[in-house]
C-alpha cells in the first residue's frame, strides 16, 4: 500500500476514535439534539452531524496526503488551504450515518471512501467534477461502528478487514480477520413502514420472504431493522443478510434515500470485497456514473444469492 494512502487511513482512524469518544459523551456534554440548521440535502443537522464532520475536516487538513474532501455535511468540496501540503488523495465521508439514532444511544457510524485526484489536476485545484469517479475507482473505503463495540472495517480492494478500539489502550487491535458475507442468507432489513411506496419487484421479494415456509422460496425469514445503514451492513458482513434502500415510488430518476458518494460506493465496495453484491435494482453500484457531489440512489446489498435474485425480479418488470 502506498505509504500516503497508509497515512491517510491512519489519520481517519484517529479522527473515528476521537468520534467514537464524543459519541459516548452524549449528554453528558450537551452533544445530544439538533441545530436550527439544514444540511445541502435540506435535512436538519445534528449536533453530532456538524462535530464529527469538522473532527475529520481539521485530522486531515494539514497531513499532506489529500488534494481536497467532500462530505454529506458540505455543500461542495473543501480544497486544502495553500498553507497545508497537498496530496494526490480525495476524501469523501459520511461523518455520522444513522443520524436518526443519535439521540435514542441508537447505533451510528462513519463512511468513508478514498479517491485518486486525476493526474491532470496535479497542476491545479481539483474541482467537484474531479470527485464524479466511478466507485469502482474508489482505492479504499471503509466504515467505523459506534455500537458496544467501537470497529473499524476497511479495504484497500484486497479483502475486508476489521480493527475493534480498545478504549483501555486507546488503540485499534486487528480483530476480524478477511470478513467476508455468506451467500446464502434468510435474513432480510428493510423499512417496512414504506411498504406502500415500493416498486412491484421489491414487493415481490419481501412478500415471498414474508410468506416464509409455505410460498415460493420454502424457507421462513427473519428481518432486522437497525435504522442506520453501517449497523445493518454491519450484521450482513458478520453473518450474513440482504439490506435494501430501494428507489420507490416518491422517488424520480430512480433515486433513494441514500447517497451514491459516501454510502452507496464505499460499502458496495466493501461489500463486493467481502463476496458479497451491491445493485440499484438494474445496474452495480459500483458502475453507477455519478452526476453529482450528493446523489442518491437506491440500494440493495449484501449475500449474492438474495441480492441476485431481486436484481433478476427487477430486470424481469422492465
Ligand atoms: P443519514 O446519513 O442522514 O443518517 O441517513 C442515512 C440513514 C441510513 O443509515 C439508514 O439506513 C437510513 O438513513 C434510515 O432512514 P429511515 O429511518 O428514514 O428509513
Ligand atoms: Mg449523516
């Protein structure tokens, strides 16, 4: 691994324990609630949304591996000041995903995906343009768990790894060696309460796996429903699952909820890497032409067998 790239991941990982502390302050130092304020997606900010944002702005400003970031929390990217050294490295993150959870000791987490800058834009600033790469480009991507158990998951595009913080120690310890998805699953997580609004193949595939034993697929299933995408994706890498974010009908273009640059790529990536599979439906995430900073797309990952099948459901409806 390319000793910037190596840097880099080490400053995001001091920059997620330093999160995971402030997480587990909460009340305790007032941390918990909202701020009169919207982000770019018009969504109200949490407290914890815009301090863990700037945690990773400030880790990784001055450290000379990146050429600027781009985060949920940012209207465009932000350029390292001319005072800093520039790097050939972009960041893009999701400071904390599964904002809904903060104030209920919910889980969360951070997303992060690691992009080369172009080589023409050596001798300029890099532009939002230069971020628009297809994951499938993405060098690293990972996230960090902010559960019981503060983890770290990464790849650098050979296998999936995991670090557990050993808060005693205050430091990461190699625990979940070469993750990987089985990919056979029974299990399935999904907001059920937007039922109504689901295209035809995903309400083929819950109601199948809702009927259980007796329908079509013979086999009863369970759902989990963490309402944070990093918890969720979490429990597929450890044991299996299928996780949907589906476009539905409020949607247009086929877009979801969830963002193509700092969700959607880096745990496809990290999916795939752990032999597992990320579509939208119709197309790999990771092939997914982006067109903007803070696009959204729908979601389905995670075991290969459940997520192959309602891909098939859905080129079959077109
Ligand atoms: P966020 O990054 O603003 O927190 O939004 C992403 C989260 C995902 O983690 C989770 O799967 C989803 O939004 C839950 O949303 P909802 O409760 O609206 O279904
Ligand atoms: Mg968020």
């Amino acid at each position: 691994m390319p000793a910037q790239l190596r840097l880099l991941i080490e400053v995001v990982a001091r920059a997620c324990k330093l999160i995971s502390h402030t997480v587990g302050k909460g009340a305790l130092d007032n941390l918990l609630g909202q701020l009169d304020i919207e982000n770019v997606q018009g969504e109200i900010q949490k407290k914890l949304d815009v301090i863990s944002n700037d945690i990773l702005l400030e880790a990784n400003e001055w450290g000379g591996h990146l050429a600027a970031l781009a985060s949920e929390e940012m209207e465009t990217i932000h350029l390292i000041p001319h005072r800093y050294p520039k790097g050939e490295y972009q960041l893009v993150y999701d400071p904390i995903d599964g904002s809904s959870n903060i104030d209920v000791n919910g889980i969360v987490g951070t997303i992060f995906s690691v992009l080369r800058a172009p080589e023409e834009a050596s001798g300029r600033e890099v532009t939002e343009q230069d971020f628009l790469q297809l994951g499938r480009n993405q060098v690293a991507a990972g996230y960090a768990i902010y559960g019981p158990q503060t983890v770290l998951v990464l790849t650098v595009g050979t296998g999936v790894f995991g670090v557990t913080l050993d808060r005693e120690m205050g430091s990461w310890m190699l625990t979940h060696e070469r993750m990987s998805i089985p990919v056979s699953t029974r299990e399935f997580a999904i907001n059920m309460s937007n039922a109504r609004h689901w295209a035809p193949p995903v309400q083929r595939y819950i109601n199948e796996c809702l009927v259980g034993q007796t329908g079509p697929r013979g086999v009863d299933f369970n759902m989990r429903w963490m309402a944070s995408m990093v918890g969720d994706v979490h429990s597929n890498l450890t044991r299996g699952g299928v996780f949907l974010y589906p476009w539905d009908a409020r949607h247009t273009d086929r877009a979801g909820k969830l963002r193509l640059m700092y969700e959607a790529n880096p745990i496809g990536m990290l999916v795939e890497q752990a032999g597992g599979a990320a579509t939208d439906g119709l197309r790999r995430i990771l092939d997914i032409t982006p067109t903007g900073l803070h696009q959204r797309v729908g979601v389905i990952l995670g075991s290969r067998e459940e997520v192959e099948r309602i891909t098939c459901y859905h080129r079959e409806d077109t």
